[in-house]
DNA sequence: TATTGTTATACTCTATAACTATA
DNA sequence: TATAGTTATAGAGTATAACAATA
C-alpha cells in the first residue's frame, strides 16, 4: 500500500535530475561559450574524440539528434577549424567528420572548464559522497543507455 | 599539476547531470502531457503545494522564470481549474495563486507517476545506491539554491 | 515614480519535410 | 529506388521590452 504521505514530487529522483540538469546544462552553455562552442558542439567533439571519425549519420544516431541538426554542428566546428569533413571516396555520398589538433585543444579546454564546474558543484560535498555520485551517476548514465 | 590523461569530458558529474537531466525532463514531459499539463505547470503546483499562496511575482522569483511565463502557467492552470487567481485587497496589483482541490488531485497524479519514473531510472541500482542518490541529489540541490 | 501583472515580440533550439547527389 | 547529406520550414519554450493598472 502507499503511504499516506508520499514523498514531495521536489524530492524525486526524477525532479532533482531534471532540475539540477537544467542549472548545470545552463552554466556549462556559459562556460564554453566563452570558446564560441554551443553544448552540442562539445558533445560532438567529445563523441570524435572518443571514437574516432565516423558519418554525419552515425554521428547523429549516436548523439540522438536529427541528421539535419549534425550538419549545424558539423557546420559550426568546420568553420571554427574544428573538425574537418572529408569525403568517403568508396562511398561518395558519405560526409566523414574528424577532430583536427585545434579541436583537440578546444576540447581540452572545455573539458578544464567542466571539471571546474564539477568542483563548484559539489563544494558542499564530503570526498566519500563525491565519489559515491560519480560512481551512482555512471551506473545511472549506463542502465538509461548514454555514452560515457 | 594536472593529470596527463584527465577524466574525459562525458565522464564528469556536470555532462552526467546535463544529459541525465534532459533524458529525465523529456520522460517528465511525456508523463505529465497526460493529464494536459506541461512540466513548468507542476512545478508551479508543486511550490504553490509545498509553500502556500503567493504573488505571481513572488512565485516568478522562486521558481526563477521570468514573470512574463508565469503569467502563462497560471493562465493554463485557471484554465484547467487547478488553480485560482484572487485579487490581493491591501494592495490591488498583486495576483495570488492558490491551488485548488482539483490542483491537489493533478499534483498527487503527477507525483505518483515521477515515482514510477523513479522506479524504472534506478532499477538497475541496488538499495543502498538509490539511497545514496537520494541523499546526495538532495544536498546537491540544496547547496546549490534549488527547492525541495 | 515604483511595482505588479500583462501583452507583444523576438530568439534559441531542434525537429520534420522537401530536395540534391550518389549509389 | 534507396541512402547520405543539405536546405527550408515550423514548433516549442522562454526571455526581453513595451504597456496598463495600482501604489
């Protein structure tokens, strides 16, 4: 049976996620703006980095966006220098996108900024509790099928 | 000095919070449209529930949106009958909201289905990491002025 | 004048649909 | 005919600015 009182929908898993993402998402956009990086572009950066150079198409299917979205981004990062696009000349239809050495060292500083952040974030927090949210947020991003 | 090799970007506890935040917030979305209600409305329930009436202003500042937005929230939920706007008589400019009978009921909907959300988001966790979720989700959000 | 609420407008993000080039 | 990429268009969500009513 439920209990007469339940839990407040503000102490949910769920609603602490969603909020805390919100926040965090809005002070990462801050962060990386000041490198002319869009949250998404990092994330496709981070997706090059991690595996290596692959289609628009996969690209997007990994990071759960519309094709037509990953040719913005793929836009945005080529004219930063980012990433280059060159052509699959066994399949000429295929666009493959690959880090350059510039996007590597965007990356790297967006990656510096965001480790920042994580430590602003959990300032209040104990070294054992730290460590417990890294652990329980893998498990989590894992069980709920995201990269990383 | 740093790490040669630093925790990789999709590692950190911030990319964690953004993307399990946005995974989290479209499941919310989906959960609540069922009842005619988008996210923002319940949150506006949920703080009317947790802390009474107030001015749309006040309320505006608690939930940090624009005025302008609650203004939308509360014509949607007026609308829907879960709350009602009562003229301040001291002083005529101000709108409280109150929730009403209807609005309890719309909630203890919403709050019902964000804990089966819950259920399904950490079922691949034991016991103990769901509490040390809860727990450290919590003094997250605290200390990082967050409701609940 | 200052404040509360409201309306008008604009911007960001992202998806869907239409189109082009290649297979 | 099917697929990869691109362009055009549209919708959701939210903020800023202008305005109205009250203090």
């Amino acid at each position: 049976m439920d209990a007469v009182n339940p839990l407040p929908l503000t102490s949910t898993v769920a609603f602490r996620l969603g909020t805390l993402g919100s926040l965090v998402s809005a002070r990462f956009a801050e962060a990386v703006d000041a490198h002319g990086l869009k949250p998404k572009d990092v994330g496709l950066l981070a997706v090059l980095e991690a595996g290596g150079g692959a289609s628009q198409l996969e690209l997007a299917r990994t990071m759960r966006v519309a094709p037509s979205l990953l040719v913005t981004l793929a836009d945005r990062l080529e004219a930063l220098e980012a990433v280059q696009r060159v052509r699959d000349p066994q399949d000429r239809r295929r666009q493959n996108v690959v880090i350059t050495e510039h996007g590597r060292t965007l990356l790297a500083a967006c990656t510096a900024a965001t480790h920042e952040l994580d430590a602003e974030l959990t300032a209040d927090l104990g070294e054992r509790d730290r460590a417990a949210l890294r652990r329980v947020l893998a498990a989590l991003a894992v069980s709920n099928g995201l990269p990383g």
